[in-house]
C-alpha cells in the first residue's frame, strides 16, 4: 500500500516515461516480422513485463536492458499461436497479438477478455474488423480461434467505428494485420488516439504502407513482409496529465518534462479554464504556484466529457474529479466512454468529497470542501492514481491498499511524487492475506 501525508505543497521537475498504451501494441506489432525490433523509452511497468512475458510464451526472444530502458524483441519463429486466459485476464492489451499473429501464421488462439472493473469492454470491434479482412473467427471455450482461409488475409474499404465512437485498440489490431494483407485496407472510422499514431510510425519503421494516421480514415497498402527497425516510443500523455494535475491540486510548482503537449491539448484548455497558472513549451509544461482555495484567484469548478481523442481522455478523468473535489462550485463530469468508470467515487467519498452519480455516465463534484485522510482501496490503474492525488492534499495520513494497480501504469510513483516534495512511502499492506 502507499500512505500519503497530505498537505506538502509539490515543487520541482519529472521527467515523463514511454507510454504504455503505446508500447503495448507495439511490443504486439513485433510478431509481424521474422527480424529483430528494438524499442527505445520503454517504461518499467508491470503491463509492459506482462506482454514481454506473453510475446516469450508465444516463442520470441526478448531482451530488456532497464538501465537504457531498452527492450529487443525477434519472433523469428512463433511455433504457439496461443495467449491464454492467465495473460488476457490479468491485462486486456493482451488481446494486441491477435491481429498480428493472424497475420503472420494464418491462425491465432486468444483467450476472450471478460469485462473488467471499469466495464463491459467488447472486442466484437476487433473481431469485426478482422473478419472483413477475410478471417474466419469462431468463439471456443473461452477463446477466440482464428485463422485464414487462403492463408493470406485480403485487403478492404471498412467502417470500424462502435457504437461508443472509434475503438483505440480494434484500430491498433486491424491496422497491424491490414499491412501484410493483399491490397490496399481502408479503415474508416479510425481511432486518432497519439498511441494509435506511434504505431502507425513504428509499422512503417518496419516497411508499411501506411496514410492518414491521426485522421478517422487510415489508408494500408499490403506488403509481402516487414522487416526490424530501431523505434522510441512516444511519451506516455497520462503519466504526463496526472502529474499536471498533482501541481495544480497542490498549488506547486511542478515541472512535467519530455512530455508532448500537443497530446494533451484539451487538459490544458480545461487546466486554464479551471484557474491553473501554465507555462508550456517545447517538451514541457510547468504549473504555476498559485493557491487553489483562493475564492478570487483560486481553482474554478469545470465541467468535463470524455471523448475518443481529441476529446478529454477517460483515462484522466478520475483524477479531474480529484482536482475538482478542490473547486468551489459545481462541476460536471460525464463519461461517454466507460460510463461505469466511477469506481473511485465511494473512495473519494471515504475522504470527504461531495459527489454524486446523475444520469448514466454523469457524476456531479460539489467541490471546495477539504479532505481528511482515511484508508481507501484502490479498484483500477486511474482511480488508484486519483486517491493519490487526493491524499496530497487531505489532512493527515491517506492509505491507498491493493495498490499494485497504480505499478502497472505509474513508473515508481513514490519516488517521483517524493521527489517533487510529497511524503509518501510504500509499506507492506496489513490487509493482504
Ligand atoms: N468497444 C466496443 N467494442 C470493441 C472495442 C471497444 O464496444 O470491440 C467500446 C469500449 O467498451 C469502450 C469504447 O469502445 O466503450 C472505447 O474502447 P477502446 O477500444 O477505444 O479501448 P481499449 O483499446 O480497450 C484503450 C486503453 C485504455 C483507454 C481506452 C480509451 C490500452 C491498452 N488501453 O483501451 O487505457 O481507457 O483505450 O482511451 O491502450 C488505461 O490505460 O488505464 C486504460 C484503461
């Protein structure tokens, strides 16, 4: 567990890390070719050791050099087309070797995620998008088994989108297998998502053919093979958000550098909105010290939606709502994404916070009232880093438990709060067990 001491004002620089969710497809796409692939700015995460673990599990060869944050990977030969229920249920991004592996060998075994603590989470899109493609997919057992009639899947014009807009990870998988398709793919109703890009740009390291990424509508004209590459990895723009909004929650001077923050152009729309002193610039972008509770100058309650990019990331959302737990006023929070991810809530309320669930998806922030430190349980990766954020600025000492969510997302957290003036620490969790 992490026990935070609430109330020291934050101060300093941090250094953002490689984005997970764009190394996990890409540690994926690495199936596609037979040659070795080196990645660059690849963080230590527990999600990032789990798909090294898979990819090893499905016969490649991975070297990790932590020191350079370097990790090769050669799937020279990929004698078991298989990821099973112990990997895809512990990490949904697992689901990323299908397409490739499809692509490759004519056949795949994937295990059919579940839903998950934020939601139902489908990958019907997925299958969808692979079945145009011309892959056969039958659901046995628990598992998703694919193959190729032909043995070369056949490039088409497709509208992948759902019914909650574009899907990030059914684009990733489609456009992965569209590049050693026969002919040219066109995915309409593409996920523009930044991690959606850098695969994009890692494929076409490899040899693709691949226009139009960053737009809904991605052009892949298939080749016969790809081939290794040398690639770094974007920065991670959550990581980056979520240290954004810890400056601001505690009205420090915190410094987020190698970031990109044209990726996170709507959290800082919102941040200024809110009242949050910024200074951006190339790689970085630095709050301000101000003092949040300042009924003039202070922070201002702010409505936000999520939406696929460029829209307000789901993925920051709980820790918005932490932040505007600090807010006078009300705001308004609305989750077109996941519309059940509030898992946070209860816990937040455990602190002291105002809020309330509306409609489906809506939840309603009476901020401005302090926070006092309590024992809170984390139930996922995001809502773990929003009960940290919490904790730095309630009274006394918050105890996040179960909090191995937070390592599969967050490189050394504690280190790196603390380094920025938090008192937090890691301690053996008394209810473990
Ligand atoms: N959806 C379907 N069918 C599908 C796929 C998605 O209905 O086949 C729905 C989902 O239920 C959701 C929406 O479409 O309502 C968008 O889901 P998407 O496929 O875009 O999400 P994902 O690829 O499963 C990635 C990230 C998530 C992030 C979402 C949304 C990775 C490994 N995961 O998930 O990250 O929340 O995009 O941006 O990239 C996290 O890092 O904490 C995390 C959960």
């Amino acid at each position: 567990m992490l026990v935070v001491e609430g109330g020291h004002p934050l101060k300093g620089s941090v250094t953002c890390s490689g984005s997970k969710n764009a190394f996990l497809p890409i540690a994926a796409a690495s199936l596609l070719t037979t040659e070795p692939v080196t990645v660059r700015r690849v963080p230590d995460l527990a999600d990032v050791r789990l798909i090294l673990n898979i990819l090893e599990g499905l016969g490649c060869s991975v070297d990790r050099d932590r020191s350079t944050s370097t990790v090769g990977i050669r799937a020279e030969e990929l004698p078991l087309g298989e990821a099973g229920w112990e990997d895809v249920r512990r990490m949904r991004g697992s689901v990323y070797v299908l397409g490739p592996l499809l692509a490759r060998t004519g056949s795949a075994k994937v295990s059919l995620p579940g839903g998950c603590v934020i939601g139902q989470r489908p990958i019907d899109i997925h299958l969808r998008g692979l079945q145009e493609l011309g892959a056969k997919v039958e659901i046995d057992h628990g598992h998703v088994v694919a193959s190729v009639p032909g043995g070369r899947l056949r490039g088409v014009h497709m509208f992948l989108g759902g019914s909650s807009g574009s899907s990030v990870g059914g684009t990733g998988n489609v456009m992965m297998a569209a590049c050693l398709a026969e002919g040219e793919t066109i995915i309409e109703g593409a996920a523009c998502e930044p991690e959606i890009v850098d695969l994009g740009h890692f494929l076409i390291a490899m040899g693709a053919k691949i226009e139009g990424l960053g737009s809904p509508r991605i052009c892949i004209s298939g080749v016969e093979e790809l081939g290794g590459c040398d690639y770094e990895i974007i920065p991670d723009r959550i990581e980056a958000g979520t240290y954004m909004i810890a400056g601001a929650m505690t009205g420090g001077a915190v410094r987020v550098e190698g970031c990109e923050p044209g990726h996170l152009s709507v959290l800082l729309a919102r941040m200024h909105e809110a009242g949050v002193p910024l200074e951006i610039g190339s790689g970085f972008v630095e709050t301000q010290p101000f003092d949040p509770r300042d009924p003039a100058q202070g922070l201002r309650a702010t409505d936000v939606t999520t939406l696929p990019y460029p829209g307000f990331p789901t993925d920051l959302q709980a820790q918005w709502m932490a932040l505007m737990t600090q807010a006078p006023g009300i705001s308004v929070i609305t989750e077109k994404i996941y519309p059940d991810r509030y898992m946070h809530m209860p816990e937040l309320l455990r602190l002291g916070a105002n809020l309330r669930r509306q409609n489906a998806g809506t939840a309603i922030v009476q901020g401005g009232e302090p926070l006092s430190g309590a024992p809170v349980t984390a139930s996922d990766l995001r809502a773990s880093a929003a009960l940290v954020l919490a904790g730095l600025i309630a009274q006394d000492e918050t105890e996040i438990h179960r909090v191995y969510h937070i390592d599969r997302g967050y490189e050394r957290i504690e280190e790196r709060l603390g380094g920025l003036g938090a008192v937090i620490r890691r301690e053996s969790d008394p209810w473990q067990g």
